[in-house]
C-alpha cells in the first residue's frame, strides 16, 4: 500500500497533485512519500516486536538524508556499505550503536572511521578482512566487535545479478569455513564475535529459501555455542520483495511469524537488513514527454528520464508501472517508453500498453522509490534529477537538482592544452 493515488483523474501523493509539485521542482522528479516510508518501516518492525530485534534499514536502496532522518525518528538503524554511507546514517542522527557495516570490500579507512565512531558490528565476508579489521583495532587500541557473513550456498530464486547467497556469488565466508574463521579470531583479543550474520539475496517472493538460510544459520550458532563462544546478535540481512507488477511476495507478518517459529527461545536479538520493502512504492520518478514517433512496427514514447536517472529496466530488465499523471481518458495504445540516451538498452518499458500522450504530457514510473536516484549517473553529461519528499500537503526538497557547472566543476583542462 502506499499513498500514490488518483484523485478526478489526477495523480496525487498523499494531499499533493503530482502535477503542483513538477511545476516548481521541474522534470526528471524522484517523489518520495513520508507516510508510505513510515508505514512500511511500522508494519515490518513491529512485525517482530514478540522477539527482540533491530531493523537495520539498508541504506543502499535509498540513501537520501532526508528518507535516512524519517527513519532515525522512527528509531530505524542502519546497515551501510561503504564510508560515504556511514557518513550518511550519521549525519542523519542513527545512533552509532545501531549500524552494522556489511560489504566485501572495506578499506583501511573506513574500518577506522566505523571502529572510531564505534558501530554495532562489523559484518565480515573473509579472512583476510577478518585479518585486517583485527589489525586495525589492535593499532587503534578499540576492540572490534564482529559477525562473520556466511554464505549459506541458498539459491533465493531471484533475478541472478541480486542473489548473492550462492556459492558462485562473491558475499560471505562459505558455511564451511566459518567456524573456523571465528576460532582464528581468538588469536587476536581485539577481536569480538558477537554476532553471525548473512543475506542471501533480493526482491525474494517466496519465504523458503528464507528459512532454509536461518536453519543453517541456527546450526552453525549451536556449534559456535559449543564451543564457548557467546553471541549475540543474529543478522539475516535484507531481501523481501514488493509488488512491481504481477509478483505475490509474503506480507511482513507471514515472513516474521516464519522466522520468529525458527527462533523462538534462542536467547538471541534478530537484526534485519530491510531496504527495497521499506522504500520502493514510496517513491516515483515523474518524466515528461519528449516527443512520440512511429514506424511501421513500433511507437515510441521519448521522455526526458533516461537510464541514467533508473537503471533498473536496463539492467535487470525490472519491470516498472507506468501511469500518466493526468488520466484524460485517452484510448491505448502499444509503445516502448525510452529515455534521451544513446543506448539502445535505454528504455523503461517495452511493447507497454499505456493510453495515447503527446509532448508535454507526464508519466510517473512507480515503485521507484528503491535502487533509484542511489544507481543514477551522470551517463551523457545529464545532470541528476532533483528529489522531494512529501508529508501530506508539504513537499521538501531533499536534494537540489544538478546543474551542468556542478558536473563540471570537478575536471581541469591540462595547462598544455588551453587554447
Ligand atoms: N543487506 C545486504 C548485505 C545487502 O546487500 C542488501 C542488498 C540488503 C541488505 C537490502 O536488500 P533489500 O531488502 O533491499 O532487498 N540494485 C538491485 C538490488 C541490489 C541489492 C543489493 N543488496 C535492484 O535494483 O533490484
């Protein structure tokens, strides 16, 4: 559910006309909305409020400082990625004590920055990390507070380019390592196994390959528990899938009343990695028509969004809603909606019945609220769109939109080469 809705055949979000807010902010627009965010996070967390818990939300999807402080005043942690993340959750007022750092390639400087600041847990992916956070805070004097990542060897049945719980994909520790890695820590006393963490994948629609990952988890927790060592937090990361078009992904509950009859008296707290469920039908991106043209075979829809404004389409093939924001009534009919980039892949749908626009006329493409703005480029010197976050009759700018001279300003002409 969320708060895009029409209202006499105008597109609204929550008390606001789509239209109102594309007169002043212009167009490619990200539209965020507060409550739908709010209600998204409310329902997933107190889903699990009979057990003891932390909702990390997943930073990637929508890092957006204003979406990060909506969140911190709901009482979301975080789970980041990368520095510049860290940065983020931060500035956004998340307390340190609930940011947990998963990734596999963390640098010298920001396992620093993450113990200085001191993060809840580190989420390790293999040795050689393992190695060098433990390095680090031996050098730093703070001891390192860690999970070891496993890769519990799951298939999530998703889109390949987002699972990441297989043997073949690059995340986490294989399961049969991960003892061990967890005994090599005793070597060094600065570092402390307090968790165990994994993720196996995105936009999952089905709930077992879920559970299938907690039960190896829970195995190897009791063999860690055998061997004296006391954890504490269980990290099952993030992945439950939204409706897009035709997908049934299980509601929050069903998921938690699934997870939480696997965990039921394991004196342990759940963190949980949420991005996409929390933020992607909480956002939109609103693009204006170009220009329509037609061949013998096709019609095409050009508008002012490309690719480099929501990637998804291109590199997933994702399929994303298309509606006008304005419904004249108009009849259908079958076109490719595609972007002003010199690419073919450029396109948001293909062969998509929508009903007849002409130059000026504005789309939203829906649930765009997740792996949107965060994956835009500057591709084809275009500058980044502007977003808005809406709380019901007030529209906040949350990020300017770019200008050329802010895309330039980084590069410098070789003295030699002035003219
Ligand atoms: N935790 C970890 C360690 C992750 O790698 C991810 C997502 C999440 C949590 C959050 O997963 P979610 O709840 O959002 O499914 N760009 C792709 C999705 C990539 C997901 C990467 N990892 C897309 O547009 O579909």
């Amino acid at each position: 559910m969320h708060y895009f809705v029409y209202h006499s055949g105008e597109l609204y979000c929550e008390g606001v006309p789509v239209r109102k807010i594309v007169e002043k902010y212009g167009t490619p627009l990200y539209i965020y909305s507060g409550k739908t965010i709010r209600r998204h996070f409310k329902i997933f967390d107190s889903a699990f409020e009979e057990i003891p818990h932390l909702t990390c939300y997943s930073v990637k999807a929508n890092s957006n400082l204003g979406v990060l402080s909506l969140l911190a005043k709901e009482g979301a942690g975080a789970d980041v990625v990368s520095g510049g993340e860290l940065e983020r959750a931060l500035r956004a007022g998340i307390p340190p004590k609930k940011i947990v750092f998963s990734g596999v390639g963390k640098t010298v400087e920001e396992i620093e920055r993450a113990l200085k600041v001191g993060i809840l847990m580190f989420n390790v992916e293999s040795a050689e990390e393992l190695y060098v956070l433990g390095e680090v805070a031996q050098r730093l004097q703070i001891k390192a507070p860690f999970a070891i990542r496993a890769n519990p060897d799951v298939d999530p049945k998703t889109h390949p380019y987002i699972s990441t719980g297989l043997r073949k994909n690059k995340f986490g520790v294989p399961e049969e390592e991960v003892i061990s890695l967890y005994l090599k820590a005793k070597e060094n006393p600065y570092l402390q196994p307090i968790g165990l963490d994994t993720h196996i994948g995105s936009q999952l629609t089905t709930i077992s390959p879920f559970i299938e990952a907690v039960r190896r988890l829970k195995a190897l927790w009791k063999e860690l528990e055998g061997l004296g060592f006391e954890l504490s937090f269980l990290d099952i990361g993030g992945g439950l899938g939204i409706i897009y078009g035709e997908e049934e992904p299980p509601p929050p509950e069903e998921f938690s009343s699934a997870i939480i009859q696997e965990l039921k008296g394991l004196p342990l707290t759940l963190i949980l990695e949420p991005g996409r469920i929390i933020v992607g039908n909480a956002g939109i991106l609103v693009t204006k028509v170009l220009y329509t043209k037609s061949n013998k075979e096709k019609n095409f829809v050009i508008v002012d969004a490309g690719m480099n404004d929501l990637i998804r389409p291109a590199l997933y093939q994702a399929y994303h809603k298309i509606v006008p924001v304005l419904d004249r009534g108009e009849e259908e009919i079958v076109a490719d909606i595609v972007g002003p980039i010199c690419e073919s892949g450029d396109f948001f749908a293909k062969e998509r019945r929508i009903p007849k626009v002409k130059r000026g006329d504005l789309l939203a493409i829906m649930s765009a609220g997740a792996y949107g703005f965060v994956m835009s480029s500057n591709y084809n010197t275009r500058p980044r769109a502007a977003e808005v976050l809406v709380e019901d009759d007030q529209v906040f700018l949350v990020r300017r939109r770019e200008t050329i001279e802010d895309l330039l300003r980084l590069e410098e002409i070789p003295e030699v080469y002035k003219i």
